[in-house]
C-alpha cells in the first residue's frame, strides 16, 4: 500500500493510521525525500485524555500527516474495532529507526526542547553512535507557553542550518502546539514530537525491560518508577480510556430504524446539476443503510482530490469503526487538499458519533446541500482574499 493510501482506524475520537513500524519508516523516508513541510504524532492514551475536551489539539492530532499508535491498550482495543492496528509503534523506538536512516542518507538533524545539558550529551552520544547524521542545530526553550518562546530566533536559526528532520522534545501539547503552529514556516519536510526521548538516550530516564515492553506493560514500569508524578496521569488516562471505549462500543453497535433513515433521505434530496454552477465545485457522495466492515470497499468516495467534499449522511442507519476510520480518512484527505468536506443532514447515528466522541470540528453538518454550498462559496471567497492580500 502506497504513502498516501494507508487505511486509517478509529479509536476513542482520533483517526490511526494502520501501520507498521517498518511503514512509518518508509514513509518518513518518503516523506523527507518530498521536502514538503510535514508532521507525524506517535499517539498514546494519554493523548486521547488531554484532546478530549480540547478542540485545537483535537484537530492537530486528527490532521497530522501520520497518526502512529504508541499504546498497547490502543491496539488491544482495535481487535475489538477493526481495523486491526498490526503494532505498537513506540516513539522511543522509532527515534532511533529515523537516526539510523539520518546517518544512512546523511541528513540533518535539529533539536528543540529539554535542556541544554541533556541536548550536549545527546548530540555528543548521537555523534559517536551515527556519525553521517549531522546534528545542525539545537535549543533550548525557556519555562512557559510556546507562544512566549523567542519563537522568532528559534525559526531563524531552524532556517539557516536546513534540517531535514526537526525533533521537539517538551512532551504534549506543548510541542505539538509548537509543531503544528511552525513546521510551515520552519519549512522542515518532518517534524516530530519526541517527548522524553532524549533523556532515554543520555540515561536519565531509564526505559523498561525489553520482555516488559512486549507484554504492553511499559506504562506500569513508568509508573511504579515514577508515581509521584505519573500515578495521578494514568488513573485519567485509565478513565478516559474505559469511558471512551465503552461509548464507542454503544454508539458503533446502535442501529436506527431504516423507515426514519428514508424519510429523512427524502426529506434533503436535492438536485445539484441546475441552477447554481458552484455545485460543479463539489463532489456530492452519499452512504445509506449499514456502513460497516463488511461493505466498506463498495461505499462511494471522492474521484477528484481537488473538489470539495460534501457527503450525505441522512440514511445511514448505522456505522461501525471501520466506518467512522473512513470518514476520519474523507475529512483529512480534504484537509490535506486544502478543500471543503462536510456531512448533509447527517442521521441520528452518525450524530451520536459526532457528539460522543466530541468530533463536530472535524465533521462540519449542514441541514441541507444550500447550506453546504454557502459554506463553500464562504471558503472559496476566503482563499481569493488571502490571495489577493498576499499578493
């Protein structure tokens, strides 16, 4: 499967990619040789906790360019879900995959975050380890929020040495904030949050066992090494993951009586091919009745990455997982094309989907296909002012 197919799985309101460690490395690779400003997100459930009810890192974890499932409860529970994630793709180990194919094609590396201690004793370990990986730059950032960093020197200094992978090391949110925030401007082609990565690598936080990490228990290791801090991290986490899992199981299990699904399919069925030429803009898809695994290959989806989106919902009686992955793969391939996507009159379902799993900035509803016309009409006459004031 290509780069820019990966099958994506939903899981507790965040789109995960269905990946390997080796695919994630191929697709950095990939990613890198495109020098296009890129970023990925090793995601855990602690991730999930914090976007729940945070909307702006909700949406930068759902559009990263890869979601990668560093958690082994994640994967645990999407046997139960479907798709199946093949693995855990750790960000600890996948640091030191990417430092392997840096010193292999001799690229160049930044790091921005913990301190400037444990940043001279990584460069000088990584140096003697990977010696055709050239460490270019790094900084380190004072204590508070990321907008009161000397953002202006950082991105300076990121754009004199030309990185080819910039690797951010304060932990979440704060440097996925910073990531999605800068990695246009930086002009980096990958950007990835590392968390505590550095400090595994100068010995000042030690990782679990090996045979600890295969049994999924490295958070337990964390936490009896740490309980001080963790103990209280993890109870949320353990909540959210129970409270998440359980209300994707109702809402993915729950069907909606066909005859309602109909009337309402009636109810918004509207005729593009006259009287507004801005329909031909848009793609206009539908899915009606059970939309789950064993149909998913049959459903429409988009021809053209470079029209809107929008997709009428009305009928749909139920969705599964794999289902609401799909969609979570409409709406960021839209994103990724810088086009319009939003769901027609969704149906009861699917408006139990979006609520429960808090997903309305990510899937926009529209009463009717007028609606939906309106908001494009609105994004497209944004695009032509932001042209007309650039230029």
């Amino acid at each position: 499967m290509s780069h820019s197919e990966r099958q994506v799985a939903f899981l507790l309101g965040l789109p995960f990619h269905v990946i390997t460690m080796d695919e994630t490395i191929d697709d950095a690779v990939e990613t890198v040789e495109a020098k296009v400003p890129s970023y990925y997100i090793t995601a855990n459930v602690d991730f999930i906790a914090q976007a729940y009810d945070n909307e702006p890192l909700k949406d930068i974890l759902f559009h990263a360019d890869r979601v990668v499932c560093d958690g082994m409860p994640l994967v645990w529970l999407s046997r139960y879900f479907h798709p199946v994630l093949p693995e855990r793709v750790a960000g600890s180990d996948m640091v030191f995959r990417l430092f392997e194919q840096a010193h292999r094609r001799e690229w160049k590396v930044y790091f921005l975050g913990s301190d400037t201690t444990t940043l001279a004793q990584s460069k000088a370990i990584l140096a003697e380890r990977y010696p055709k990986m050239d460490v270019v730059g790094t900084f380190s950032p004072p204590f508070g929020t990321v907008d009161s960093w000397p953002n202006e020197e950082i991105l300076a200094d990121v754009k004199r040495t030309r990185p080819d992978l910039l690797l951010v090391a304060v932990g979440c949110p704060k440097q996925e904030y910073w990531i999605s925030k800068h990695y246009q401007e930086a002009g980096v082609p990958l950007s990835i949050g590392i968390g505590a990565s550095l400090d595994f690598i100068c010995g000042t936080q030690i990782r679990a066992p090996r045979w600890i990490q295969k049994t999924g228990m490295e958070w337990c290791w964390r936490m009896f090494s740490d309980p001080k801090r963790l103990a209280k991290r993890y109870a949320k986490d353990f909540y959210y993951l129970i409270v998440l899992a359980n209300r994707q199981r109702k809402i993915t299990s729950q069907r909606c009586p066909p005859e309602a699904a109909a009337a309402a399919a009636a109810a918004t069925s509207t005729d593009h091919s006259k009287g507004d030429v801005s329909a031909e803009d848009a793609q206009w898809l539908s899915w009606s009745g059970a939309v789950e695994r064993s149909v998913i290959d049959s459903v429409a989806r988009p021809e053209d990455r470079s029209k809107a989106v929008f997709l009428n919902l009305s009928a749909v009686t139920f969705m599964d997982s794999s289902a609401i992955g799909l969609l979570a793969k409409l709406a960021r391939d839209a994103r990724q094309a810088s086009v319009a996507f939003g769901i027609i009159q969704p149906s009861g379902v699917v408006v139990k989907i979006i609520d429960a799993m808090h997903l309305s900035a990510q899937f926009p509803t529209y009463a009717n296909s007028d609606e939906a016309l309106e908001a494009l009409r609105q994004q497209c006459h944004a695009k032509t002012t932001t042209t007309s004031l650039s230029t």
